[in-house]
C-alpha cells in the first residue's frame, strides 16, 4: 500500500470523522482525488454535550453533541460526555451507545 497525505479540501465533507491511525479508501484517477471512502459506521467519544436530565428515555427527543474529532451530531437526551456513540458518517446520524 501506499501513504499519501491529503488536505481537508480533497476529503470533502468527511474530514470531521477522520482520527489518527484511521484507514480508508482512496479513488484516484490520474494522480488526482476523486474520493475518499470513511467506512460507513464509526464509534466516537461525546467530548461536549448538554447534561441528562434524570427521566430522560431514548424516544424523548435529541440534542447536539461534539465528537472528539469535532463533528457534531444529534443524540438521545440520555447520552453524557465520555460516551462512545456509533455515528454513520453518511448522514451524520446517531446509529447508538457502544460498549
């Protein structure tokens, strides 16, 4: 395999999932990015996010949350910072808690 570097600018919308030592997939055509492939899924620590309110339950509704790689997204009302959360780097949703 090959190491390339790569700006935020070639990776588009998705550089706001990517975290050191990750791997994905590159399409080149001509020695130019077409595009970068994350993986569909990623779990990722809550570094930021408004405190539960004790009674809070899964289908109460959502609220932001910063990710450490700086990505927001919204999340149950339940979720707390230091959580690992699955996201899906397609849509920026919440898929839920990982253990």
């Amino acid at each position: 395999f090959e190491e390339t570097r790569l700006s935020s600018d070639q990776i588009g919308r998705g550089s706001k999932y990517l975290k050191e030592g990750m791997e994905v997939n590159v399409i080149f055509y001509k020695e130019k990015v077409l595009e970068v492939e994350l993986p569909i899924s990623i779990t990722l620590k809550v570094t930021e996010t408004d405190p539960g309110v004790k009674g809070d339950t899964a289908s109460g509704g959502t609220k932001p949350a910063i990710l450490e790689t700086g990505a927001q997204v919204m999340v149950p009302l339940f979720i707390s910072v230091g959580e690992m959360i699955k996201v899906d780097t397609r849509n920026d949703s919440y898929l839920g808690r990982e253990n």
